[in-house]
C-alpha cells in the first residue's frame, strides 16, 4: 500500500513539473503578467560595412501582451555594456560600435491607454563606411526603464555590423521572365561571351517541363538546363552548329550550391566552349554564323513558353561581344567593372526590392519581371570567414 501512495505521489510531481513546463512553452504574449517586450528580430546582422554605403537606419518594434487603461511609457538607449554578454550568448566575437557611428533620436515613447503599441524606437547609424571590413561590430538597444515590467528575455535587440561580401543579395526567379527590350544593337553578333551565377535547390522536383532557361533566343541562341535528352540538370547551349555538350558529354550542375556558368560562341574562331566555375568543361570548332540576339524575343527565364522558367536563383548575369579568356572568367565569377570593354549587358540581381533589374553597363538594357515579383534573397558571396 505504501508503495502505491509512494507511486501515487510521484506521479502527481511529475504531473505538476509537465504542466509547469507546458506553461513556460506559452507564448511570451499569454503570460499572465502583462509585460512590455521587443518584437523586432533580435539580432539584426544585415548592416554591411561597404565603401559605398555611409548611413543605414533601422527600427525597434516592440508591445504590451494586453492593452492597459493608461499610459505606459518605455525608455530605449544604447546598452555597450552588454557586448560581452552577447557574444558569449551569440558565439561571437564582436567589438562595441562606438558612439560616433550611431545615434537614437528619440529614446522615450508612449504606449497610448487602450494601444499594445505605440511608434518604433528608430535607431540611425552614421559613417559606418569609415568601419574596419575585417572586423565585426555590435550595438545593443535595451529598455532601460518603463512603467511597467519588462520580460527581460526580449528587452535587447542587436544590431551587428559586418564587411559586406561582394554580393549580398540575389533574387529567386522561379516561374517568372524577362523580356530584354535591347537598346544596344545585337541583331548580327558574332562573339557573344554569357555569364552568369545560379543556384537551384533542384532542377527536377515540381516540375511538368524538362527544361530551365538561363537566357538567350528560343532557336538562335539560348543557354537553358536540361532536355528530353538529356538529364535534366545538364547545361546546354543552343546555337549555329548544333545544340552544346552532347546528352551526358559534361557533369550535371549541383543543387543548394552556387554554380559560375560561362558559354563562349565566337563565329570568327569558330570556338564554342563551356566553362563551370571558371574551368573549361567542353568545347568544339562547330560555330558557323553571327547569332541575332533580337529576333523572336530575348529572355531570361523563359524560352518558346512560360514554363521553362529557371528554377532558383541568379545573379551577375553578364553578356559580352568578345571572348572572355579562361583566366578572365575564373578570376571574376562575384563582380566586373561594368565599364569593361565589350560588355554589352550587365544585371547584377541585387535591387534587393521590386521587379526592375538595373543594367549596369550604362547601355539601358534595363529589365522588369513579368509572370511576378523577385523574392530577394540575402547571402555572402564569397563567404566572408
């Protein structure tokens, strides 16, 4: 009998320690407490420390669990002192931004009686051009006072500062296209370099058609993934002289990894060549003609119908009237002078908003998506160790 009030009692504990445990796992906005407690994401790494960008601003949201019949009012400042703190919760390695490079205009703000939230705390950062790129740097943000409780698990956001890769962000193009609408004269082109970044997390999946387009002219000149014959996450080229590499001649392109693909055509040489992340895979002596790159339509993404699309994404798409070398390719797969000679075209993917895609040669070959918007997508590219 003992041992099954003993068993009883044990039960009952462990009961009591579950539904305690459950109740913790309770959204931070049903405590029974009302509390004052920042919304925004905690840690904000996507300031970038570049050459061109001196000033960014960003904002602190935050919010009562249930309106109050009066005012609440909150105090924000910067917080360095927890630096170390952070990077020890973070596993970081970040310096304090210093006070030059930052300033918070308004520190003091007002939950209205009835509101769960008022204005965001704006937090502008100045200068940070002049911020060393080998480093990291963190500003904290924190409540320092309020007239209510605080939950003190969201009362700091991070604000961190890092060199800027040369690409920080792309966009996902998927089952969408775009029309080139040329400014320059590309209707008898007889050298044509394509260069261009993707990445697809697969080539196969979700997919009725066996083809993805990466740009160029249905039946003329058109760099696109996969076939009927072929795998489908092989590269191909079409072009005067048939279609390039033969069915399994070349490896297939990777998933989930960044991939430079290069086609060189050139009609005075008769060269068609394929690179893969700046080494030459294939080539031959079959280019026979001048390629028009205006007839029929030029896109990127789409070829003969809307469901060739390219399934990932893309960025530092490049069309050249010359031949790049071997060396030229290897060597800048994240970024050219737009200025370079013979560069005819350049899109870099990296508006970070909308659907207008800049040329940056200057040529205005600008481009809009049609079929969507971009989803823009934040990498590092190098990645920065």
């Amino acid at each position: 009998m003992k041992l099954h009030k003993y068993m009883f009692a044990s039960l009952s504990f462990c009961s009591l320690v579950l539904g305690s445990c459950q109740n913790n796992d309770i959204d931070d906005e049903h405590h029974y407490d009302n509390k004052v407690f920042v919304t925004s994401q905690q840690v904000r790494d996507d300031l970038l420390i570049k050459e061109t960008i001196s000033e960014a601003t960003r904002s602190i949201s935050y919010r009562l669990a249930d309106p109050l019949d009066r005012e609440v009012n909150i105090s924000f400042d910067a917080a360095p002192q927890l630096t170390a703190a952070y990077n020890l919760a973070f596993n970081d390695n970040a310096q304090v931004l210093a006070a030059d490079y930052y300033e918070i205009p308004v520190k003091s703000v007002t939950i209205k009686a009835g509101d769960i939230s008022s204005d965001d705390v704006v937090v502008n950062f100045k200068n940070t051009n002049q911020l060393d790129k080998s480093r990291r740097y963190v500003l904290p943000v924190t409540i320092t006072d309020a007239d209510i409780e605080v939950l003190d698990s969201k009362r700091t956001a991070y604000f961190i500062f890092k060199g800027a890769a040369l690409i920080n962000v792309v966009a996902n193009i998927e089952k969408m296209y775009f029309p080139i609408y040329w400014d320059t004269d590309v209707h008898s082109v007889n050298v044509v370099t394509v260069e261009a970044l993707v990445r697809s997390n697969d080539w196969v999946a979700g997919r009725d058609n066996a083809l993805s387009t990466v740009f160029g002219v249905e039946g003329e000149f058109l760099v696109r993934i996969g076939d009927a014959d072929r795998p489908r996450d092989q590269l191909q080229c079409v072009a005067p002289g048939g279609n390039f590499p033969a069915p399994n001649a070349v490896a297939s392109l990777p998933v989930k990894e960044w991939v430079h693909i290069a086609i060189v055509y050139d009609a005075t040489t008769r060269e068609r060549i394929y690179y893969k992340d700046g080494v030459k895979v294939y080539s031959d002596n079959a280019a026979s003609r001048a390629v028009n790159l205006s007839s029929n339509g030029c896109y990127i993404g789409k070829a003969y119908d809307d469901t060739r699309w390219l399934p990932g994404d893309i960025s530092e798409v490049r069309i050249w009237n010359i031949q790049r070398s071997a060396e030229e390719i290897a060597k800048n797969p994240y970024e050219v002078d737009p200025h370079s000679p013979g560069l005819i075209a350049y899109w870099k993917f990296n508006e970070g908003t909308g659907s207008d895609i800049k040329d940056h040669t200057g040529n205005g070959n600008d481009i809009s998506a049609v079929g969507g918007t971009p989803t823009w997508v934040n990498v590092e590219l190098p990645q920065i160790k």
